[in-house]
C-alpha cells in the first residue's frame, strides 16, 4: 500500500508503486492515461539529496529533457512525469537490440549538449572519495581527464523510451557534476549486462562514437562499485 504522503499527493488518483532502488527508496507513479507524476521517497544519505537534486535539476533543464519538480520535503521529490518507459522495461528488455544503441546515443547526446564549462557541480573522483568514504589510493595516479558533465548514475534504468524505442528522457540526475566521461560510460557498460544479458558493449559503445579504453573502464567501474584500485572491499 501507498504510504499516507503518496496518498496525499495523488488526491484520489491512481498510485502506485513502480520502482524499489538499493538503498529502499521507492518510486510511485500518480495518475493514469500516460499523463503522470512521480514521487520519490526515500532517506537522505551520500546517493540521494533532496536539495542536490532539485538545483540540478533546475540547472540542468534549459539543456535536456529532464523531471520538472512540482513539490518536495526532507524525504520526498515530486516531478511531472516525462514521456516514455525506463529502458529496462520489460518490453526494452526483451527487445536489446533497439534499446542498447538509443541507450549509447542518449548518453552521448548529454555529453556533448550540457554545458561543462557553465556547469557548478562536480563528479570527480575527489569528491566521490570523500562522499562515499572510499579508499583515498584513488587520488593516487588517476587517468587523464576527458571532462563533460556527467549523469551521475547512467545506469540504463535512468534513461527513458518512448512506445517507438526512441529516446525521450533522463531520470536521477541527483549526482550530476562535472567528470571525466568515463565516470558514466563504466556504470553505463556494467548494467547492460544485468539489464540485457552479456555481449552488448561494442553494440552501446559504437552508439556512443567511442572506443573501449580498458584502463579508466577498469579504473571508474572500481570507482562505482566503492572498491580501490587493489580491489579491497570498502572500509
């Protein structure tokens, strides 16, 4: 069941819930006929601000379709629903073939349109280190820097298609700084295999116009899964 504030908000319509993250947040969708709104509730910790979230989003909306928020509290964020499924729906799922290539393209299109230069937040890995406490040999001898802004978590849920399997929208963009690119092609890579079975890399990559770099793959995959570059678990 719904929780009293999803209740709240949906005022007698529809509402329910269509996503569980890892850390227990949980998004509910309101309304009906494709016109809807979302809610997010979750706790506040080092992957979810609320605050952080809405100033992106605010920043980031003049260049990329992206949620426009229509309320918000310490533990809550509610946005007008974008056009479109999560690409790991389940009929996107069944089709990799069409969502694996507009997954490369959208992430490259996000890239190459947001403004780095005018961009006031950050991704880097310094950051990364001392928000989610990981191991600081990180800062050690880091590859060289291709900046662009990134998503801040492009996994292949936070990306939107349309009935066509056109692209049509970023989600969660809570974490979105400026990084090197590699910062969202690693995790991007890494859920393809959870979301569409193994072998669909080169498929994404060469959506992207970019070829594999083994090295900051490697070193930004570490990055996202919160172990050092000896690959010791977390501290």
């Amino acid at each position: 069941m719904p929780p009293e504030l999803a209740l709240t908000i949906a005022r007698g319509r529809r509402c329910v819930p269509v996503w569980r993250n890892e850390n227990g947040g949980v998004t509910f969708a309101i309304g009906a006929d494709e016109e809807y709104e979302y809610l997010k509730i979750e706790t506040p910790g080092p992957d979810w601000d609320v605050a952080g979230e809405l100033a992106r989003l605010a920043w980031v909306s003049p260049f990329v379709p992206s949620p426009e928020p229509l309320g918000h509290g310490a533990t809550w964020l509610h946005t007008v629903g974008l056009p479109g499924t999560s690409a790991v729906a389940a009929q996107w799922r069944a089709r990799p073939e069409i969502a694996v290539p507009e997954l490369g393209g959208a992430l490259r299109h996000f890239h190459d349109t947001v403004p780095a230069q005018l961009c006031p937040f950050s991704w880097s890995v310094s950051d990364r280190v001392n928000r989610f406490g990981l191991a600081h040999t990180f800062l050690s001898d880091p590859p060289p820097l291709d900046l662009v802004v990134c998503h801040g978590d492009a996994c292949n849920p936070n990306f939107l298609l349309d009935a066509e399997g056109q692209f049509s929208g970023y989600v969660d963009l809570g974490s979105l700084g400026v990084a090197d690119r590699w910062a969202d092609l690693a995790p991007a890579l890494l859920s393809l295999g959870w979301n569409y079975g193994a072998g669909w890399e080169a498929t994404f990559l060469q959506a992207y116009g970019l070829a594999d770099d083994p090295l900051k793959r490697s070193y930004y995959t570490a990055l996202w899964n919160g172990v050092d570059t000896t690959l010791r678990p977390r501290s």
